[in-house]
C-alpha cells in the first residue's frame, strides 16, 4: 500500500508507492556505462605529471593526492558582504576552501576495485583532511564528497572526490544537528545510536556489516538503493576514528561500493559524502558520523531516476521499498564481478 515514512534526521517525508514498480516503464534510458578506462590518460587532467587548466602540473604521485581545485565554488578570502531588505531580500558572502583528493593515480580503478591498503590511504587522507579544514577558526563545516559517473555530473572519470570547507554551517548537517540535539534533549540518547540497534534487531534492512560498521538502507530512503553507513561506536568525526576502526571503514566503504557495481554488473553511479559534526560546535558530542550514498539508479543500469513533478513540489516518492533494495544489495557478492 501507498505510504509516507518520516526521516528523523532532516525531518522529512518520503512517499512509498510499492505497486508502482510494477509499471512497465519508469524512468530516464541511459547509455550503457562503459568500465573499460585506460590506466593513464594523457588528456586527464588528474593522472600523474599531467597539466591541469590554469597551467598546474601534478606531481608523479603514487598514492593519494590533495590539491586545491582550479576552480573553487568558493573563495578563502571572500570580501564580507551582506543583503538585507525587509527580512525578504536576504543574502551575505560565504568563504571557504574546496579541495580535491585523487585516490590513485590509475585512472581506470575506483574505490570498488581498488585494494584494501589503497582505500585505507583514502580514508586517512579523509580523516587528515577534514580534521585541518575544521582547525580553521572561520571554517564552520566540512563536508567531503564524491560524484561518481557521467549521471551524477562527475566530469572525470579518474577516481577523485572533493572537500569544500564553508564558513557557514549547509542546510542538511544544520538540520541532522538540530534533530541530534532535540532527540538527545528527549530521550538522554543518541539518535543514531538507538536508530541502530533498531535496525541491527530487524535485520532486513541491514547491506553488510563488519566490527566497527554497518552499511543500511535507511526506513527513509529516497533513492532507489540509497544506503547509509554508521559506525557502531558513538563518534562524531572522522579523526577520532581508531586505526582499527579506520581500515574497518576503508573495508565497509569498498564493499558498499563493489555491492553496487555487482547489482547491475556495470559502474554504479552515485554521490556519497560523510556528515561529520559542525567545526565548532559547541555540543558537537550529540553528533553521529556517518556517511550517505545517493545513487540515482533504479531498475537496469541504463534506467534512472528523476526527483521531479510531486517531488519538486511536495516531497520526494519512490516505488521499490527499501526493504527489497536492502535485499537486492545483500544478495550479489562481496567480489567485484571484474574481479570473479
Ligand atoms: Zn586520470
Ligand atoms: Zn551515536
Ligand atoms: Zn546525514
């Protein structure tokens, strides 16, 4: 039956239309992605020794590689500005510092073929990345991110993701903290903390797990196979991460991603970020990390979705349940199917 689920972090709904899966057709036909990428391209402006726009040359890296974008959305030395019109006409300047972080120098791997050591490497850069960006006395957030695949707008295929440090506090971690607090004000617990035990209770919703993570389909999943990542011990931010627990989070973030390649048996694209707690919170103790993976398929590698219509304008529909995304993503293997 038709129904709305609530997510307790941002406060919003989602509309579940089960039956509607069973149109015959749903969603935008893509062009077949192709996995074959060479290791190095001399045209890509990520690959080792190569020029980047703007005349930068990358250094013949070996591991992982941190530069500052080219073309920053924002700027560290923004002039103040503010707009104020009868609390209609509202605007002010944001500073900030946008980054990018190369995973390997091999153009042809991502996170989901790459070793475990590899992502390993990603995540301390991760975890060292974030922690000196929130160091930063005017930095309010960090907020690390990958776009992966043509459809989610990546313009490289080269295995990269971005830091962008706002002076501001964005929307959706503004609001996850607002509900972190209240629930702990509430219930004298952790929401993401309780929201876990519930869900390790009923399994069915549960992608894999190790020691220290858990991969989910969230109750409140909008997208077709949206999952989320929690660690099982109360942390608010990558740096506080254990060495143990970090190659626990390299593990779980690699096999969430070979999952998704396997469901289909092409490159799934998706954009994941982590939602760490605010830069200088306060109350920053209330705070769950964990991380969000969006990934725009639906039915075949070639069908996606559009968020438009009802969910422009009222709130956000999906037709397969979470449960049997949940389901699908336990069944393929934890091998990747290039890999077999
Ligand atoms: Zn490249
Ligand atoms: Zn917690
Ligand atoms: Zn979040």
């Amino acid at each position: 039956m038709p129904h709305r689920r609530f997510n307790p972090l941002t406060r919003e709904w989602v509309l579940v239309s089960p039956h509607r899966a069973l149109r015959p057709w749903l969603g935008k036909h893509e062009e077949h992605p192709t996995a074959n990428q060479p290791q190095y391209d001399p045209n890509c402006y990520l690959c080792p020794g190569n020029e980047r726009a703007g005349g930068n040359r990358n250094p013949p890296y070996t591991s992982t590689f941190v530069f500052d974008n080219d073309y920053p959305a924002l700027l560290p030395d923004a002039p103040v500005i503010e707009v104020e019109e009868s609390s209609l006409i509202v605007g002010c300047s944001e500073r900030g510092i946008c980054r990018v972080v190369c995973f390997s120098p091999r153009h042809d791997l991502t996170i989901s073929r790459m070793s475990e050591l590899e992502v390993l490497q990603v995540v301390n850069v991760w975890a060292e990345q974030s922690e000196s960006l929130a160091a930063i006395p005017w930095v309010g957030y960090v907020q690390i991110f990958e776009n992966r695949g043509e459809l989610m707008g990546a313009s490289n295929p080269h295995p990269h993701c971005q830091v962008w440090a706002a002076s501001t506090v964005p929307d959706v971690p503004a609001k996850e903290q607002a509900s972190f607090l209240e629930y702990r004000d509430k219930h004298h617990s952790c929401l993401l903390c309780d929201y876990l035990c519930l869900e390790l209770k009923h399994q069915e919703r549960i992608v894999c797990e190790n020691e220290s993570f858990v991969a989910l389909v969230p109750f409140w999943a909008v997208w077709p196979f949206e999952t989320m990542v929690l660690g099982k011990r109360h942390a608010a931010q990558l740096s506080e991460l254990s060495s143990s627990e970090r190659v626990q989070l390299a593990d779980i973030v690699r096999r969430v991603s070979i999952r998704y390649d396997n469901v289909f048996e092409a490159p799934f694209p998706y954009s994941m970020g982590f939602h760490e707690k605010p830069a200088q919170s306060e109350s920053g103790s209330a705070w769950h990390l964990h991380a969000h993976y969006f990934p725009p398929l639906l039915r075949s590698s070639s069908v996606r979705k559009f968020m438009v219509g009802f969910e422009l304008l009222g709130n956000p529909q999906r037709d397969i349940t979470p449960e049997s995304a949940a389901a699908r993503l336990r069944e393929v293997a934890d091998v990747h199917y290039l890999d077999r």
